[in-house]
C-alpha cells in the first residue's frame, strides 16, 4: 500500500507541474492539438521527400513508429528533468530522500501523467491518420498488441527512471540528456525507418534496445505487411519473447543503476547541492 500511495501521490505532484497547475480540459487540449501538428508535418515530409501514397506500407511504417515512439519521447523527456527541477527549481529533493519512500516509485509515480497524456496524444494521432490519411489498420497479430504493448511502456519508463537516476550526478544537463538519449533511441529503434538502412555497427546496437522490438511488434499487430526486412523473418513468439527479455534486463539494470547513482549522490553531497537554476 505504501509503494502504492507514493506512485498515487507523484502521479498527482507530476500533473499538477506538467500542466502547470491549468485546468485540465485546457492542458488536454493542448496536449492533444500538438501531435496533430507534430503528425502533419511529418506527413508533408513523407510527401515532399518520398513522393508516395499516403495508403502504402511504407508510409503505415512511418506513421505508426512516429506515433508510439511519443511514449519513449514524452516519457524520457518528462522524467529526465524530475530531479532537475525538485532539486534546482523547487529545493525539495533532500526531502525527498528524507520521507520513508522508495524513491524509485516515486519517480515511476512522475512518469504516470507523461504516460496517460502521451496515451490521448497517439489515440488522437492514429484517429486522425485513419481519417485524414487513408491509413490501412488491421489486428492480425492481436496477442503481440495485448503482450507486446505493456512490455515497451515497462522498458520505456524503466529507461527513464535509468536516465534520471544520471542526472542525480550532474549539474543543469537532465533535459539536454533527455533530449538527447531520446534521439539516439530515433535514430537505431526503426522509429522512421527500416533499421537495416543503417550501417551494421548501429543495427547491432538496435538489436540491443526492447524499443526497437516494441515497436516492430506494434507495426506487425496493426499492419498487413511487414517493411523490415530483418524482423520479418522472425515469428511472433521469438518476437515476444527477445521483447520480454530485453525488458526484464532494462528493469534490472533500471533499479540497479539507480541504487549505484543514489548511492554516490548521497556520498558526494549531490541531493542538496545547487547549481544555480
């Protein structure tokens, strides 16, 4: 129950902030009208460079990696800046590490208003692809949405309670870090395009991160033909199963790193110090 209250009560402290204490019909708004641009501009990209069909594989390749991979965006971004802002802007992190939680959750808890607004945001981008944009959706893999889907929101905030558990030791860098960890996972997870377009040194590397199986699974679930040609050939259960892998490993190195940079903070007076916000 403790674990619980703590994720409740961070959830309702992320909101608050994340909305900047709005009302909620206008922040979801808000929330909901930028990926709608965000989706547009891709769409005029795809256009201008590729010359294709809204209706092709190739562009449902491009529209559903770009709306899920919002969720590994939104959330490395939201929780790379938590300890940035409870330490630097509202001086309230040492007491933080004062109350009797487990600090974990409570930056899982600082995850959850990222993870619900994100969730609007890509209903309304995947309605508004199929309205707009011809977008051909289908549920012919159906158990790798209902799997697959929970293992990458799990590895994704796993990857970023990893990535502020880092900042714990820096200055003024969590939202640059976020920024620019999320653009790593852009470029080697197949976000956009077929990771076998990159050179073999990064498919070995997107062959390391449960992101880049999440979201072939995802595009597998919802599409009739496959454009990767490097997972294609794997089935569905060796699909699952290297997701459910990677996932467990990112949780374990999630709350191990974590512990390892808590650890040094404390010890090196980080929880308290001020970098001038």
């Amino acid at each position: 129950m403790g674990l619980l209250r703590t994720v409740k009560t961070a959830g309702y402290l992320g909101w608050a902030i994340e909305a900047n204490w709005a009302e909620p019909f206008t922040f979801i708004a808000y929330a909901i009208t930028r990926p709608i641009f965000s989706t547009l501009l891709l769409v005029l990209m795809y256009k201008v460079v590729a010359g294709g069909e809204t209706s092709t594989a190739l562009f449902a390749y491009i529209f559903l990696g770009n709306a899920f991979f919002m969720y590994t965006a939104n959330i490395l971004a939201g929780v790379g800046i938590v300890v940035h802002e409870d330490r630097e802007r509202y001086e309230m992190l040492k007491y933080i590490y004062l109350a009797p939680i487990v600090t974990y959750f409570y930056l899982l808890g600082r995850c959850i208003p990222k993870l619900i607004i994100t969730t609007l945001a890509v209903i309304v981008t995947l309605v508004f692809g199929v309205w707009m944009f011809d977008l051909s959706l289908t549920l012919s893999h159906l158990p790798l949405l209902v799997i697959g889907f929970p293992l990458g929101i799990i590895a994704t905030l796993a990857l970023g309670i990893m990535l502020a558990s880092f900042t714990l030791l820096t200055a003024r860098h969590g939202f640059f870090m976020a920024e620019g960890t999320a653009g790593v996972f852009y470029l080697v997870s197949g976000a956009v395009f077929p990771i076998e377009v990159l050179p073999n040194f990064l498919q070995l590397a997107a062959l390391a991160f449960p992101i880049t199986y999440w979201l072939e699974a995802i595009r597998r679930s919802l599409m009739a033909e496959p454009v990767s040609k490097i997972l294609a050939a794997w089935s569905d259960e060796k699909l699952l199963l290297v997701l459910f892998v990677t996932t467990v490993a990112s949780v374990f190195l999630s709350v191990a790193i974590n512990r390892w940079m808590e650890y040094l903070a404390r010890k090196q007076g980080k929880l308290d110090q001020v970098f001038n916000y």
